[in-house]
C-alpha cells in the first residue's frame, strides 16, 4: 500500500495532552506484522501448554487457534487503516481501500466504514470519481448491507463508470484487463452487471437486449472466474429458457386471428337467408 499521511492522536512520553502526530501507514504495516507473528508465538505456547496439560488433540486445538488468531489479526488491521483513511479529505482512498477489502475478504465488511463511504459519495463527489469501479461497488455493498437508500446513485455509477472509460456495455469491460483489479471486475460483473441494474440504460432498446447482454457477462465469468462456473452456468440456462418460452409466446400471440364477430355474424345471417329462400322455392306444394 502506497504511504498514506493521515492524523494519529499521541500521547506525549512525559504524559500531558493527547498532541496530534502525522502517521505513515506504508510504515503501519509491518509493526501490525510483528505484533500478529507474536500473538501467534504467544498462542501457540498457550495451546501446547494447556493441551498437553489436559491431554487433549494438541493438532486439532492448535488449528482451531491460529486460525482465529489470524482471522483476529486480520479484522484489526483492516479496521486501523479503515479509520485511518476515514480522516483524508479526498474519500478516493478510503472508497479503494474499502473496495478492495469488501471484495477479497468479506467476512470483515462489518468492520469497514461502508456507511461513511455511501455518505461521502454525493453526486459532485461521484461525477468525479465516475472512472472508478470501486465507487459502484461501495455502493452496491450499502445496499446489500444496509437498505435502499443508494440504489439509484448505484445504477448511475454503474453506467458512469462504462461510459468515463469509453465503453459501452458491461461486455466491454475485459478492455480494461490492464488497469482494473480483476477481483473487482469479477464482482462489478457478477453482482452490478445485473438485468435489474443494466435496463436503466439506454444502450438497450428492451429486456431481451438486456438479457443478451447478461448471457455475454455470464460467458465473460466463465473465462475469468472458473471457481463459480456452476452459478454463472446455472444462470445461463434460467435466462435461455426465458427467452426460448417469450419467443414461444410471441409466436403463438403473432399467429393468432383477428376475429370481427359482428362480420362475421351478417355474412353468416345473409348466407343462411339466402339458402333458407333458395331451399323454400324448392318446395313443391301439391
């Protein structure tokens, strides 16, 4: 991570006041380290000790107890930096950084300032920020975390973001290979590339242009995204077997006949009068 100079509150040696003091955060990092690999140490005396003690499965126990320890050491780290950055006056750095997180670990989204992040995002902030990918995707987290509040700016930074780098439709994306992380590619296709979200654009003329569009995003997936093939291959079929049953439909209503009935009712009263008189001047009256 880039060093990042933010506000940190510190208390002087000979005590006193809490005075301000400009922190790097590229030197937060490794001190973070440090301080996890010795709690690690530390856990792993405590496991063997109290393991050995009551003659329990020293492996299992000790498994269990790294794992929290790094899952712990984790979610401190991502929740200093978070209100470090809360503390910039650009909230550009804050929205990448909770970005990032919220894709590569959501099991800390709790700890990050999504909220903050929706809050920052007001229409001047956003048009700035419109190349970014991460701003549609802090918003979609709001709205999957939170409520409904941001789905409109949601939409708008999904189409904003195509259109400030030249594209025009989701399938487009792969263009930007280069300079966007494919852990948030991956997440702005699967989850904002969305029927629901894309047919408030005007590059589609009707729903099954949007859902040709989603069967192109769904493919893109496959390629850059294999763990979850059987989702992406699951949606493919549903939206093929929705299309094929609307065109079933389109067909049937396309073949039907327009019926006048009231036409239809005097031909069939004239014919029946004609061939009632033709039938009684048949009769012979003897």
């Amino acid at each position: 991570m880039p060093g990042i100079e933010v506000d940190a509150l510190v208390a002087p040696q000979r005590g006193g006041e809490v005075e301000p003091e400009t922190v790097d955060l590229a030197l937060v990092r490794p001190v973070l380290d440090r301080v996890a690999d010795q709690t690690l140490r530390n856990r792993v005396a405590e496991v063997e000790r109290v393991a050995a003690a009551r003659g329990v499965d020293v492996a299992a126990v000790f498994r269990l107890t790294v794992v929290r320890g790094v899952v712990d050491a984790a979610e401190a780290v991502a929740r200093l930096i978070s209100k470090a950055l809360t503390h910039k006056d650009s909230p550009e750095d804050l929205i990448d950084f909770v970005a990032k997180q919220c894709v590569s670990d959501p099991d800390i989204i709790n700890l990050l300032p999504i909220h903050l992040c929706a809050e920052k995002l007001d229409k001047s902030t956003r048009k700035k920020l419109a190349h970014k990918i991460s701003v549609p995707i802090v918003l979609s987290h709001y709205s999957i975390n939170y409520d409904d509040e941001y789905d409109k700016p949601l939409s708008y930074a999904y189409e904003d973001f195509l259109l400030r780098n030249n594209l025009t439709i989701p399938s487009e994306v792969p263009k930007l290979y280069d300079v966007v992380d494919l852990e948030l590619m991956t997440y702005y296709l699967r989850y904002i590339c969305t029927p629901e979200i894309m047919k408030i654009s005007t590059e589609f003329t009707g729903s099954a242009a949007v859902q040709d569009e989603r069967l192109a995003v769904c493919s893109l997936l496959l390629e850059i995204d294999p763990k979850n093939s059987k989702e992406y291959e699951s949606e493919i079929r549903e939206i093929t077997r929705e299309q094929v049953i609307r065109k079933g439909v389109r067909h049937v209503e396309q073949s039907k006949m327009s019926i006048d009935n009231t036409t239809i009712r005097k031909w069939a009263d004239k014919k029946l009068k004609e061939n009632f008189e033709l039938k009684k001047s048949n009769f012979k009256v003897y």
